[in-house]
C-alpha cells in the first residue's frame, strides 16, 4: 500500500489507516480483535489510532499486536476518558496519568503520536494541555503531540510550533475542514489523519446502525439526503451499499496534503474492501467536484447552516 510522510514528523504511514473506536464501543471479542488487527497489518496498513476514551480499545489493541508493534505508527488520544485520574479535567497531572495508563494499556514505552482529545480552542490557548504533551515527549513517552478535533480549535492548534499532527473530520458529508484546517496544515507542514472518512456510512439509516452509532450517524445521514447524490449520478453503476464506501473514502483523500484517512471497523471483510478500494484508481477530477459543489448546495439550502466539522 502507498504511504505518505506525516507531515514533518517524517512518520511514514499508510494511506489507510484504522480507526479503533469501533472494536470498543461495539464489545468486540478478543480473537476477533486479534483476526482484524492482524490482517489489516498483513494488507500493509500502517497507521492504528485509539484512545483513552474507547472503551477497552487500548487494552484491545495491546494484547493482539504488542508483539508486532514496530510495524505500525501507534496513535493515541488524552483528554476524555479519564474520568478517576488524579488531577483536574485538562491538567498537566491529569494528561500525564492518562498517557502512563495508555502505554500500560497498549504493552508499548511510547506513542508515535499523542493527540489531545477535542478540548476547546479556550483549553488549548491556555498552554497547559499542550505543555503536557511536550514534557511527554521530552520524557520520552511520546514522539509527537498533536490535537484531535475540528473547526476553529483545529485550525489554532494547527499552526502551533509544538503540534506537529492534527486529526480532524473529512468525508463527503463533512467538509469544513477541507478550506479551514487543511490549508493551515499544508503551510505549516503538519500532519493531517483525517477521521470518519466514510462519513459513518451516512447512506444507511440511523436505525440500521449499530449500538452508539445510531445516534452519532444521524447528522452526517440528515446531510447525504440533503446532498441528493446516488452513484449512478457519479458514473458508476448504482449499487449503493457496495460503491459509496469506496467513493467516500476515495473522495477523502483526494485532496493534496491529507496523509492518511483512518476507518474504523469491526469486520475483516469490510476492511478488506477498504484496503481493496484504496488500490483502485483515484476519483476523476469532476466527481470530487461534483461532490463538492452537491455539499455546497445543500449547505446554502439548509437552515441548519453552517455545516461546521461534527467533532
């Protein structure tokens, strides 16, 4: 699989990266943890981001590939999740506990990346949560620090000398970012994970959507039938449940300057396909455009406005 450099970490990592949130909230087994992990790995992905906050996610990931962990960059997030932690929410001595339990968790002595996790633009310009993470890494326990959100906040912190990584929703119903952030990061050489690259599978209905899923696809549902698109309108043969995977995620990284789009999944078929569907050749130029100008449309329609990045 094709990797690109993040940014000026100088990480190589997978086009394709997994997202783990799922194998947590949705009460994944063991072996099927172990069976997925592994062949994503096996497929050459090379990028794995977790969190505190995934319940059991960390652990998870620890026992199924610890021993496999010098082939894959290793991205965990601090912040939330943490509730029981010594210290205040955001606090040096809070985020420092987190990331001493993440490792613990993870059977590894470092993180190739640390993002905090969706503090607010207020919480980041105070300085602590980011300083936090540079002590972390002058002690050796990270390699980079980064922020995982959106909007104005992700825009702030990706300009900042010591954030050398931003993780930050792209996907064809979630588009903000794409003018905001992603510029800023292009200037300043940060590395750019884009997060829900499928858009949570916004075709389906909420209701056909797995456990906390049905609620947290809702938005990004409500938006792809505002954006009245089928892939028949696209050129391709209008089979939906099996093209609009691989068109979202094709359109997710389309764009110059996204390093790796991680997707999420419980499923060794489904992430074959994903793996399948980044081989292929890229979307044509005016699909992408289509695409766009569709978002655009429905967002100027909508008295919902502005279709700000869902963090």
């Amino acid at each position: 699989m094709r990797s690109n450099e993040l940014g000026r970490t100088g990480l190589s990592v997978s086009r394709l990266g997994y997202g783990a949130a799922p194998i947590g909230f949705l009460d994944t087994g063991p072996d099927q943890i172990g069976r997925l992990l592994n062949v994503l790995l096996d497929r050459g992905v090379t990028l794995i981001d977790t969190a505190a906050a995934y319940r059991g996610s960390e652990a998870a990931i620890g026992e199924a590939v610890c021993s496999r962990r010098s082939e894959f960059t290793l991205v965990s997030k601090c912040g939330m999740g943490d509730e029981g932690l010594p210290g205040e929410p955001w606090s040096p001595e809070r985020l420092t506990a987190t990331i001493d339990r993440s490792l613990e968790r993870l059977k590894t002595d470092h993180l190739d990346v640390c993002l905090l996790h969706s503090c607010d633009l207020e919480t980041l310009q105070k300085g602590d949560a980011i300083g936090a993470l540079v002590a972390a890494r002058e002690a050796g326990k990270i390699r980079f620090a980064g922020y995982s959100g959106d909007n104005s906040a992700a825009v702030w912190a990706a300009a900042r000398p010591d954030i050398a990584v931003i993780e930050t929703s792209v996907n064809l119903c979630d588009q903000a970012n794409l003018r905001t952030v992603l510029p800023v990061c292009r200037a300043h050489q940060t590395g750019f994970i884009a997060k829900r690259p499928i858009a949570n599978a916004a075709w389906k209905s909420p209701q056909s959507q797995k456990g906390m899923y049905k609620d947290y696809a809702s938005e990004y549902h409500r938006r792809f039938e505002r954006m009245g698109l089928s892939p028949a309108d696209l050129g391709y043969s209008g089979h939906p449940e099996v093209e609009w995977p691989e068109i979202a995620l094709k359109f997710t990284l389309a764009h110059p300057g996204v390093h790796s789009a991680i997707c999420g999944t419980t499923s060794t078929t489904n992430a074959e396909a994903n793996v399948a569907a980044i081989e292929k050749n890229p979307l044509r130029e005016q699909v992408v455009k289509k695409l766009m100008d569709a978002f655009d449309t429905a967002e100027a329609a909508d008295d919902q406005t502005p279709w700000v990045g869902r963090t």
